[in-house]
C-alpha cells in the first residue's frame, strides 16, 4: 500500500501521470466522495498515456472510450455515480470490459460493483484533508 499527499489538482494529475508509466493494463477502481479529484486523477493518467482528447466526466453517459496513442489499446473512463441498479450493468455491457485485460479501465465509484471486480484490481482512494489537499492510497 503507498500513500501520496497532493496540495492541487495540478499535484494530482502529475501523480496520476507518473502512476500512469508503470500500470500497461488492468482495472483501477477510484473511490472517495464527490469533488475527492477521481476525474482529475483520470486527467492526469490518461495524459500521461498519451491521450490529448478532453477527459470529462461521463456521469450521464457512464462510459467513454479513448484510444491510447501507439499501442492500439484503449482507455476505457467509467463513472457509476448514476448507476442505480445492477441490471443496468449489463446493459452498458462493462462485465465485458472488466473482463478486458489488455485495455486499461478506470472506474469512479467503483464501490458500487464491487462484487464484480477482480482481486487484480488497483485501488485508488483519494480523501479530501482540506481544500485543496487530498490523501491517495494506492492498494
Ligand atoms: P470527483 O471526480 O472525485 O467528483 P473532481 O476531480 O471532478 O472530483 O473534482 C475535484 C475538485 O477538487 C476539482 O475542482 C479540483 O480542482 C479540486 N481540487 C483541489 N485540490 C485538489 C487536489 N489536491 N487533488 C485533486 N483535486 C483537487
Ligand atoms: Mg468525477
């Protein structure tokens, strides 16, 4: 388990970034509450892959997907804030996608599917200590 303190987003999104150089694919479960800086860390990794396309937040969509330059995988951006039941799971199709181990899958609110994931899974939880500082545990 490590733990990092960031003081900004910015902080945030450059850890994320370097966390990004050593992780080639898997699921990454992100939790903590609203406004912890889960899409700000999804930000900083997806930049750090490579990809140059906007990272939003797809909290109505539930799902986006970008291409991560030279590899030919893909980042798949989770966000389950929304999700109310676990029928809609299948619905979106994201038991397939967990199961895509050569892609990289980054989920917000991730504790809501909890009995899906893998003991594989990386485990990001970020805690908002101040305004601006937040502490991230990997596991
Ligand atoms: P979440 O996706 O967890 O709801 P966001 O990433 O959308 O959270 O929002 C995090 C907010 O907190 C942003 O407005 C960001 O600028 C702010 N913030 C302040 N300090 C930090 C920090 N150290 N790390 C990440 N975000 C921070
Ligand atoms: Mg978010």
């Amino acid at each position: 388990m490590e733990k990092y303190e960031t003081n900004s987003d910015e902080e945030t999104r450059r850890l994320a970034k370097s966390l990004s150089k050593n992780i080639q694919s898997g699921v990454i479960a992100l939790t903590g509450d609203l406004g912890a800086g889960k899409t700000t860390f999804v930000q900083g990794f997806a930049a750090g892959l490579g990809i140059k396309e906007k990272i939003i937040s797809p909290t109505f969509v539930l799902i986006r997907q970008h291409d991560i330059p030279k590899t030919g995988k893909t980042l798949f951006h989770i966000d389950l804030y929304r999700l109310e039941n676990i029928s809609d799971i299948k619905n979106l199709g994201l038991e397939e996608v967990l199961s895509e181990n050569q892609n990289i899958v980054l989920i917000e609110w991730a504790e809501k599917i909890n009995d899906l994931l893998s003991k594989n899974t990386i485990k990001i939880h970020i805690e908002k200590l101040t305004e601006d500082k937040r502490l991230i545990t990997v596991s």
